[in-house]
C-alpha cells in the first residue's frame, strides 16, 4: 500500500458512570467480506473510509459513516481525535460525537468483490456486517491496533471533563 493513503472516520460515544468514575462506551463495527468472516479479535473499525487529496477529511468523515451505516451522522460536537498510522501505512484521522444510536437501525453499505477467488463470481458483502457498543476494554480487543489509540485517546478526553459543566 502507498504510504500516502489516507481515511477518515467518526467514532460515536456515550459517556458512562460506573462507581463514580467517569467512562465511556464505543460504537464500532465489525469489517464485512469472507476476510473477516469468523474472526473477532482485531476484526472492528472505526467507521471510517478513504479520500482523495482533492477531499476535506471531515467531509470523508461523514460520507463514509453515512455510507457504512445507512444512517445520517447525528447532531453533536465534533471532537478531534487526531491521526494514527496504522501497520499498512494509511493515515487515519478521526473524530468523535457524542451521541446515542440503536445498532438495530443500522443498514450497512456493501461492496462488490469476486468470491470465492478465481472463481469470477462476483458478490455482494456488507462493508461492516454488524456494530456494537463496546466498553474501552472491549473496544481494545475488537478493534484493529491502529486504532486503539483513539479509544485511548477519547477516554482521556471524557475523564478530563468529568469536572466541567454538562460533560
């Protein structure tokens, strides 16, 4: 892969008090296709997808949440979360917005590839197959390990407002 990839995605956030300690849970989905099929650990994503340079990442951002969950992204300040250079050498940069969304409302994209290989069938798969709400222990698990660091880095952020008013 060219190491000028890039993708931008949304990570979707509800805040949690557990104990009296200020947390959160992670909407992230699970990568469709026969790749992934039967795999879990380190088989989630952020919702997220590439652009081009004639693109504004926010705006890939966007799209491709709309796209992955056949929804529209809800209302809400977007928070950055920054960039992250995964194994493959893509950048990824993304945001995070508080707020709810019931996975069963979810329709996800798909795409088209040849499967099985050599066969030229073509077939359609969901670009994510299914979301879940995740605990930051659970997210660290599911999700690709380049990505874990936005888990990480919003859990900072959400604790770190746990003094302010209306966090």
């Amino acid at each position: 892969m060219s190491a000028g990839r890039r993708s931008a995605g949304l990570l979707l956030f509800r805040t949690t008090d557990t104990g009296g300690e200020r947390d959160l849970d992670v909407l992230i989905g699970h990568m469709g296709g026969p790749f992934w099929a039967g795999r879990e650990e380190a088989a989630w994503s952020v919702p997220k997808g590439e652009y081009g340079p004639d693109e504004e990442p926010a705006v890939a951002a966007r799209r491709e949440f709309e796209e992955e969950l056949g929804l529209p992204v809800p209302d809400g300040e977007w928070l950055p979360l920054g960039e992250a250079r995964q194994r493959s050498g893509k950048t990824v940069t993304v945001w995070a917005v508080r707020a709810e969304l019931d996975v069963a409302a979810v329709v996800p994209g798909t795409f088209t590839m040849e499967w099985p290989r050599g066969s030229g069938v073509q077939r359609e798969f969901p670009e994510m197959d299914r979301f879940a709400w995740c605990t930051p222990e659970e997210a660290a698990e599911r999700l690709v390990v380049g990505q874990r660091v936005f888990v990480e880095r919003l859990r900072a952020q959400v604790r770190g407002e746990a003094d302010a008013p209306d966090a």
